[in-house]
C-alpha cells in the first residue's frame, strides 16, 4: 500500500470474489459476490478516488478537497492520508455526526460543514480548490476515478472460473457503474448483460434513460443516501445508451433495506440500502422477470458487486428497517 507521493502502488485492496452459496441455493444459479465492502474506507470509492489522488500527487498536488458527507469523502480522506497529503472534507448539515468524527480521528483530515444541501457543499469546496496545488475531488465525474473502479472487473474476471451471464451493480452518479462497463469492455465482456439498480427517490440513470438525455431529480427521497446524486454523469448515460444488453431496474426502499438483512444472515456483512439495491437483484424476482419479459436470456453463473458503505452500522441498520416499516 503506498505512503509517500508518487509511489505506484494502488490505495484499495483486491477484494474477494467469493461464490455465495446460500444466495446460489435461492437463485438456483451461482451467485459471485466481489466483496467491495471489504475496503478500508468501506467501499469500492477507494479504487477509483485513490487512483485519481494518486495521479495529481505525481503532478505536484499538495493538498485536496472533497465535497462529501458518504463513502466518496471517506475514501479521499483516507487516501490523502496513505499518500501524506492534507484534506479538506466539506459536508452538508447533514451529515451524520460520526462520520465528521471518523474523517478527523481515523483519517486526520480537516472537515467543514457548509451548506443545506450538497449542491452548496460543493460550491464552497470548489472555491476552495481555487487555490494552487489544491485538487478538488468529485465523488464520481472524472476519468481517472472510472479508471480506478474499472479494477475491479479486471479482478473478478481473473477471480471467476467462467463469465457472468449478468453483471449487477448500484448507480448514484454513475462512476461506479462507468468503471464497470469500462472494465467489462477491457476484459472481454461487452456482449455481457448490465443491470444497473436504483432506488426509487434515487433514480437519476432511469430517469435519464426515460427522457433520453441526463435530467435532474427535484429531490432525493429514497433511504439510499449514497445513490442520492440529481444528475447522472454525461459519460455514463452515453456508454449506457451504447451497452448492447442493459437493463435499468428501479426498486423499492424496502426491497434495498431487506435485502442489506438478508447479507447480513446469509454472510454476516453490514452493507447500505445503496448496496442493499444490487443485492435485491438476487434476493428478490428482477431476473427471473426481466426473462420472463423475454429481455434476458438464461443466467447459470451473476457477479454482484457488493459496493459496500460504511454507515451501515446495527443502530442504522434498525433505522432503515423502520423508516421503511419492514
Ligand atoms: C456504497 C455506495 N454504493 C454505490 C454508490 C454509487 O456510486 P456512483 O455515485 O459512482 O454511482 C455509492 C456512491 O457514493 C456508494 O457510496
């Protein structure tokens, strides 16, 4: 793991690609599960915001901010600090407490709350960045982070005995899922099916594929905070719109929530309701009623990815449960 500037080793960790049997056993077809969730920070962000952070440290970058109070924040927070550079985290109001309290205690970065809403958030760490040397990181619109997610499908394909008939992630601006098809594309699997989950109230790629161009949400109302982006980014929707078989299934706050309990019995990991979307795929009937629909062919082996999060802890594991009355 690196430590100093420049140093070309990644922050993240190759994670597990594990074949789940009590999933399989329901689904009846082999379920891999690439355990993202396992990264220090708590999700696959690391991968690509440490591989955007380690790239500017090369050209001289002395200090970053990011706007955000979820998992991006952790991950820049915690890559900063391998590499030896200072950060500022900006979080909304917001924000639950302890993830202020884990930016500066775990992480040594600086956090500021500004701003209602992201939106303001990000505005102020934009001014920031302003300064020289000082690199503002977006949570998921930037090559260098698709690049950095796209590791992961490199992994799993050296990871599989064989190629899924179905690639399963979560969408919230998209940098998670542009890394995918990118992936997808570099290993060979561009005849491969994607199914990209959303909550409803978190929706923003369906949304986009509904009126043909990127549209802005009015609000994020789904519990799944961390797929809470308004607008999905530009390049996602155009790869999306190229992907040969993609499928943009929309679920129910209490399918995501039920499906994060669901792991936490079959595999004794806590995982967000963003995370909890991606898993409802397997839990639940979207692929035996996307075949039904004749829009997906047979499926005998599906890689999940568990994309993780790290405020899925017991207390709010209770919370989600109640908000959605399961
Ligand atoms: C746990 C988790 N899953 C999925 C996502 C969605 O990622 P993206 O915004 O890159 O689509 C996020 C984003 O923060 C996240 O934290």
């Amino acid at each position: 793991m690196s430590s100093s500037s420049g140093d070309a080793a990644p922050l993240h960790m190759v994670t597990p690609c594990i074949r789940s049997f009590p999933i399989s056993a329901h689904t009846g077809y082999d379920v891999y599960l690439k355990l993202e969730n396992l990264q220090i920070p708590g999700s696959f962000k690391i991968r690509g915001i440490g591989n955007l952070l380690r790239n500017a440290a090369v050209h001289g970058c002395k200090k970053i901010v990011c706007p955000s109070g979820g998992n991006a924040g952790l991950a820049a927070a915690y890559a900063a600090k391998m590499i030896g550079l200072p950060a500022v985290i900006v979080l909304p109001q917001s924000t639950p407490a302890f993830v202020a309290d884990k930016l500066r205690t775990e992480f040594g970065a600086e956090v500021e709350i500004k701003g209602k809403i992201w939106d303001e958030s990000n505005t102020y760490a934009k001014e920031l960045a302003k300064q020289p040397d000082v690199l503002y990181v977006h949570p998921y619109d930037h090559p260098d982070i698709w690049e950095g997610h796209k590791s992961m499908i490199i992994e799993a394909s050296q990871q599989m005995p064989c190629q899924p008939d179905v690639v399963i992630a979560s969408v919230g601006g998209g940098g998670l899922l542009n890394g995918i098809l990118r992936g997808m594309q570099e290993v060979g699997w561009s005849d491969v099916p994607c199914l990209a989950m959303e909550t409803v109230g978190a929706d923003c790629l369906n949304a986009a594929i509904k009126a043909g161009k990127p549209v802005t949400l009015p609000d994020i109302t789904s519990v799944a905070k961390s797929l809470g982006a308004l607008t999905v980014a530009d390049d996602t929707f155009n790869m999306v719109k190229q992907w040969k078989n993609f499928h943009s299934v929309v679920i129910q706050d209490a399918q995501a929530v039920d499906a994060c309990f669901k792991l936490a019995d079959d595999h004794r990991f806590l995982v967000e309701p963003a995370c909890g979307a991606s898993l409802h795929a397997v839990y639940g009937d979207v692929i035996s009623n996307l075949q039904k629909e004749g829009k997906l062919g047979p499926v005998k082996s599906a890689l999940v990815i568990v994309c993780g999060g790290s405020s899925a802890t017991i207390k709010q594991m209770e919370t989600w449960k109640n908000i959605v009355n399961l």
